[in-house]
C-alpha cells in the first residue's frame, strides 16, 4: 500500500512539475512576442500576464523580476534558435556546408523568424550598456556564436577543406561582419536586402577560407 501511495506521489508530482514547465516556457514566448512587438524597455510585467491568461502575480512567482523574466526569454530564444541550428548541422556532410547553412540562418526569410530575432539583439545591445544582467546575456551569447563559427573552420581546416589561416581572428571578423548585415535586416533596409548580406557574407568567407562557392540562381531554392 505504500508503494502504491509513494508512486501515485511521485506521479502526481512528475505531472506537477511538468505543468509548471509548459507554464513557465508560455510565458517566456509571450515575453518574447511583446519585446518584439513593444521592444525591451517598455516590455511590462502585466503585459506578459495579460498575454498569457495569468496574474502579474504568477509571473513575478516565476520569474522574481522582469529584468530576469527578459533575460531568461532571450536565453530561451536562444537555445531554441541553436537546438534547430545542431539538427541542420547535423544533416551536412562538410564543413563549407555548415558554414554556409549557419550564414543562411541568420540572414536569409524562411528560417524561424529571423526578422523577429535580430529585433530582440537589437534591443539586447542598447541595454547592455546599462544592465549588468543583460551584459552578461549578451556576453555569454557572443561567445556561444563565435564558438560555433571557430569549431566549423577548425573543423573545415582539420578536413582540408578550408585555407590554414588564424580561425581565431576569422571567427571575430565574420560574426562582426554578420551583426553589421543583420542590423541593415532587421532595419529593413531597402539597400541591403536579405539576399545581399547573405552574397556578401559567403563571398567574404569563402574569399577568406579558399572554398568555392557561387550564389544560386535567381528563382532557385537554396536546398
């Protein structure tokens, strides 16, 4: 009888915490969906209680401030961003792949809203200045990027694939050069559409990393 009640607890509990786990995530897409729409600043408790069905209550019983329920929304959106990222990656046989594939997420429509994403950074960069919480979010993802940029030419350089040139000083070069081209994304600037920054971006890299590669055909899907 015991066992019984132990594991009708433990059940109960599992269930319990699973609950609050989808409750939690839903507030953190309702976070994300009003800092697009409002921007970071004038993002507010309520709005995200009154997006979701719930009492500012409840959202301050998860999140403790709006500074942490912010930053955690940006972490999620992250991490979300990368795990579709990992299983793309995982799908491309050679590094040139994987670096073309990683340019593509981030300047090309079509991808998981990457319009929506480069609003977020925009924001993310003009209160890091001023926010110790948000400057270590920023910091922490700056460093998760140029990771994946650096493991991808070393990768690529170990394969034969890429040219030996310093993939530390590549690696700051292109993720600088892929913020400059997203802001122009993100601004909507007629200029410089999506399909230029990617060109631009691959004809920097491959110029750099001595691989060939040609922009599709005008009409042509890219995969």
């Amino acid at each position: 009888m015991k066992e019984q009640v132990s594991g009708g607890v433990r059940k109960a509990s599992r269930g319990q915490g699973e609950r609050e786990a989808e409750r939690r995530e839903q507030m953190l897409r309702a976070a994300l969906e009003v800092i697009v729409e409002r921007g970071y600043a004038d993002t507010r408790i309520a709005d995200v209680a009154e997006r979701t069905g719930t009492s500012p209550a409840l959202v301050i019983y998860y999140f403790k401030t709006r500074d942490q329920l912010l930053t955690e929304a940006i972490r999620y959106s992250e991490d979300t961003w990368y795990a579709e990222n990992q299983l793309r990656m995982a799908e491309i046989p050679t590094a040139a792949g994987q670096l073309a594939d990683h340019i593509e997420m981030i300047c090309l429509p079509g991808n998981p809203e990457p319009l929506s994403y480069w609003l977020l950074w925009l924001d993310l960069w003009a209160q890091a200045p001023r926010s110790p919480g948000v400057a270590a979010v920023r910091q922490k993802s700056d460093e998760r990027w140029r990771q994946t940029i650096r493991s991808i030419v070393l990768a690529g350089q170990e394969a034969g694939e890429f040219a030996p040139v310093d993939a530390d000083d590549f690696t700051v070069t292109l993720s600088a050069l892929l913020d400059g081209l997203t802001v122009q994304i993100a601004l909507e600037d007629p200029e410089v559409p999506p399909q230029r920054t990617y060109q631009l971006a691959m004809n920097f890299a491959s110029g750099q990393l001595g691989f060939d590669w040609k922009p599709p055909a005008p009409g042509r899907a890219r995969r």
